[in-house]
C-alpha cells in the first residue's frame, strides 16, 4: 500500500527516513556531476590543448549552461513530467553523456557534455523539491533537513571531485589501469555513480507515496487534468534534439553570452505571467523568494571564485604546508570547503532544531544575511594572507581557515536557499521556482568568471609578489561588498519577512 502525503509528514523524530534515499541519490549524481566538473579544465588543457585562458572560459560556459538548464528541467517537470520521471530522464542522459565520454573523451568531449548539461538539468532541481514535499507547511525541522541533503551533496562532491581526475591523472589505481585507459575509466565511473542513483532511487520512490508524481496522475498531490502522453513523448524528443544544439553553444563561448542575456529576462517574463494568475497573498511570497534569488547571484559570484581566480592564487601564491602535513594547495583549494560542510553541517542542522525548540532559530533573511557575513570575513581572511608571506608565498593554513569561514556562510545561505524556496512557492510552481533558484546560481558562475577575469589583470609572469598584492587586494574589495549585501538584508529584513507573511 503506497503511503498517503500526511503518513510521510508527520513523521516522529529529526527527519522523515525518506530523506536517506533521496540523500544517496542525490550523492551519486553528484559524485558524477563534480567528478566531470573535476577533470575538465585539466582534461581541456592537457589532452585536448587548449589555452588556459580558453580552457577557463569553456569551464565558466558548461557551469553556466548546467544550472541554467535547471530551469527548463523544472518547468517540464511542473507541467509534464513530474519530479521522479524527470529524475530519471535527467539521470538517463547523464549517463549516455558519461558513456560517450568514457569511450572517447578526445572525440565526444563536447557531444558527452551536453548530455551531462541537460541531464543535470532535468534531475538537479527536481530532487530539491521532493525534499520539500517530506514536511508539512510550518515544520520547524525542514531546514534542519536540507542542511543533511546538503551534506549528502558535498560528500558526493568531495569523493567524485578527488576519486575521477586522480584516476584520470594516474594518482590512482595507476598500476591497475593502463595508461592509455585512464581518462576513459574516469569518465566511465562518473556513470557507474549514475546507474547507482538511479537504482538507489528506484527503491526510494516505493516509499515516497504521492510525492513527485506527474501532474494528472489520479494520487498526485495537485489534481490537474492528465496531459496527453504524447505531451511526455514530445519533451523527450525536444530534449534529444537539443544535445547538438548545446553542444556548439558550449563549444563557442561567445554563444554563452547571447545564452545568459536571453534567458535571464525571459524567465522572468515567463514568473510574471504565472505569477499574475496567482492570489495577492501567494504573488507577496514569490516576491520575497525573487529577492532571495537577486542576493544569491552575488553569493555566488563572490563564492565561486573557487574554481578560477582562488585556483590560479592556491597554485602561485600557497606553500603546501596544512598543519604540518605536506599537501597540494590545488587540492586543498578543491575539495577542504566539501569536507567541512561534511563535517558542519548535521552540526548546523541539529543548531538549527535546538534552537527551533526554543523558538530562537533565526529566520531565514538574517540566515541569509549572516551567509554574507560569514563570507565577507572569509574574503578578508583570503585578504590577510598577505600579512603571512614570504616572497610572495602565504600560509596555506590561514587560506584553509578562510575556506572554513566561507563554509559556514555557504551552509547558511545555500541549503537554507533550497528550504525556503520549497516554503514560498505554491505548489504547482515548486519546480520552476527550484529551477530559478539554480539560474541564479548559473548567472553568479557567469558572473565569477567576470570579476575573476578582471583580477587577472597580472600576467602569468608577474612575481608571486606582485599577484599576491593584486589578488588580496581584489579579495578585500568582493570581502566589503558581501559585508554590505549581508547588512543591507538584515537592514531590509522587516520588509521580506512581511512579504513572506506566516513563512519564517
Ligand atoms: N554546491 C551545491 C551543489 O552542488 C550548490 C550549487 C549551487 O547552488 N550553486 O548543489
């Protein structure tokens, strides 16, 4: 017997045992998303020679293109597909993308990609939003539940991010596999982790009752008219004929730029015309959830430094001495922000629901507020650097400690962002709502690689003193404006929280 909506809501505990399926499935998507995200600007450089420069613009232009299409595989799954057969298409495309590529990375890089693109499109935000549908409105331990989800996210991360380029650079398993097959097996074991969430998420579905069904399912949660299955059939083809189409944007930057002008504002255009058929009161909430997706484009520009800027700065400008041990700063850079959210963020969530016991939980503009906070004090700390340098070259541990800053802002904005946008968006716009929430996202990707372009004003043969000059500089200044961002929600929190209305 399927399980009713209020069976899986009131649930007794800290969190509804749902969560743990939805938790590995969405580790191994992960494990296979960052394990190609992982290898590609080493893979651009090294196999298929291209310029570092151009390397780095094609990396920003797959990041962006990845969460822009969350917004499409939202919409369809709103409309048509629902949450778990777009979850299984998205994680179907993955892995034919993640096959071509193990066959002949050199060959189907771009053609292997744009499968990967639309496939984490189509799975990314749908499995967000299922998390959502565990809690009841006004369930004080949701957001405790998304920073578990979110750990789950960054283990995936952190174990496919360091496991495929390690594999693929011979770090690993070298004397097991042959050199010539080495970037094939690591491509190919970002699949295997596909087909593992898939399976794993196969067995979860059984207990999620009517969560996730399509629209017009005679259970679903929304009682709409069925849509005809052709309806289905045709986005399935449309997805299918779309691949070659990314495949040249992806490949020619320039594309990507049209791309992120023209999306932005019709996606709008498109919120306003749904948002005009809604209630005064349901349009306030989406108004407020609107806000939280402006201020969290600059979040990410400022975070996603990580994979540009913060990269060419661990290479040139770190020693590889953390607490004694002798490690690659590149690697550190990667994987140490991943890892203290393993490590922090049960911690926050079980802060979170103790507090909520006490009715002093934060609520969620001075969650996001104190995100930039912490991120601006984690930008100073990359600033302070300098002050620990020899000849250009700083302490690896105060640049690890920055990281660790910038974490706990992350865990106060990101997983709090996937919470509230579950809690603002009526239910037949959870989805697009989700899928908003990560074009936000791929609009900050697009704006990092700006900011971090502009930095890079110094020429690769400038002296580790000068860059280190240049690039701390430049932390101080994005260090000031996440501080200001942060004081200007807090500043304006009255009037979002009257938006919100009885959300907290
Ligand atoms: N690191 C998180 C993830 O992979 C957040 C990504 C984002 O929203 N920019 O899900």
């Amino acid at each position: 017997m399927s399980l009713r909506l209020e069976q899986i809501q009131n649930f007794k505990g800290r969190y509804p045992f749902q969560i743990w399926g939805l938790f590995f499935s969405e580790m191994w998507e992960r494990f296979c998303f960052y394990g190609m995200r992982g290898m590609l600007v080493f893979f651009m450089i090294h196999q298929l020679d291209f310029t570092e420069q151009q390397a780095n613009l094609q990396y920003a232009a797959t990041q962006a293109f990845v969460y822009a299409f969350t917004f499409v595989g939202g919409l369809f799954a709103d409309k048509i597909l629902g949450f778990r057969k777009s979850l299984f298409w998205g994680g179907l495309l993955m892995i034919v993308g993640s096959i071509f590529l193990a066959l002949d990375p050199h060959k189907f890089f771009f053609f292997g990609l744009a499968f990967i693109i639309i496939g984490t499109g189509f799975f990314k935000p749908n499995i967000s939003t299922m998390i959502g549908d565990l809690y009841k409105e006004g369930d004080q331990r949701r957001d405790a539940g998304f920073s578990l989800f979110y750990a789950g996210i960054n283990l995936g991360a952190f174990l496919g991010g360091y496991i495929c380029v390690a594999i693929g650079k011979g770090y690993m398993f070298s004397s097991l596999i042959e050199e010539a097959y080495r970037w094939n097996v690591a491509f190919g074991l970002a699949a295997v982790g596909m087909v593992i969430s898939l399976i794993n998420f196969s067995f979860t579905q059984r207990k999620l009752g009517p969560i996730g069904l399509h629209p017009g399912h005679p259970q679903a949660i929304i009682k709409v008219k069925p849509f005809p299955k052709w309806a289905e059939y045709l986005v399935y083809g449309l997805t299918l004929l779309f691949v070659p189409l990314i495949q040249i944007m992806v490949s020619k930057t320039q594309y990507t730029d049209y791309f992120m002008w023209s999306i932005g504002p019709l996606t709008l255009v498109y919120l306003f015309y749904e948002i005009s058929k809604l209630s005064s009161s349901e349009r306030k909430k989406l108004w407020a959830a609107l806000i939280f997706i402006v201020f969290s484009i600059f979040f990410w520009g400022i975070y996603e430094q990580s994979g540009g800027s913060l990269s060419i700065f661990a290479a040139k400008n770190l020693n590889d001495s953390l607490v004694g041990m002798r490690v690659d700063p590149n690697g550190v850079n990667n994987s140490a922000g991943a890892f203290f959210i393993i490590l922090l963020a049960p911690l926050l969530g079980l802060l979170w629901l103790w507090l909520g016991k006490r009715k002093r939980e934060p609520n969620t503009v001075i969650k996001f507020g104190l995100g930039f906070i912490f991120l601006g004090l984690g930008y100073y700390a990359l600033f302070a650097t300098r002050f620990f340098s020899q000849n250009g070259i700083s302490s690896l541990n105060i640049f690890t400690l920055a990281l660790l800053v910038i974490t706990f802002g992350e865990l106060c904005l990101s997983p709090i962002g996937l919470s509230i946008m579950t809690k603002l968006s009526p239910a037949k716009l959870q989805g697009i709502m989700m899928g908003i929430w990560f074009l936000a996202a791929s609009y900050g990707q697009y704006l990092a690689g700006l900011i971090g372009e502009d930095m890079a004003k110094v020429k690769e043969t400038s002296r580790p003193v000068e860059s280190l000059l240049v690039y701390t500089e430049g932390y101080k200044t994005l260090g000031l404006y996440a501080l200001i961002a942060g004081a200007v929600l807090i500043i304006i929190s009255p009037l979002i929280r009257k938006l919100m209305q009885e959300v907290r």
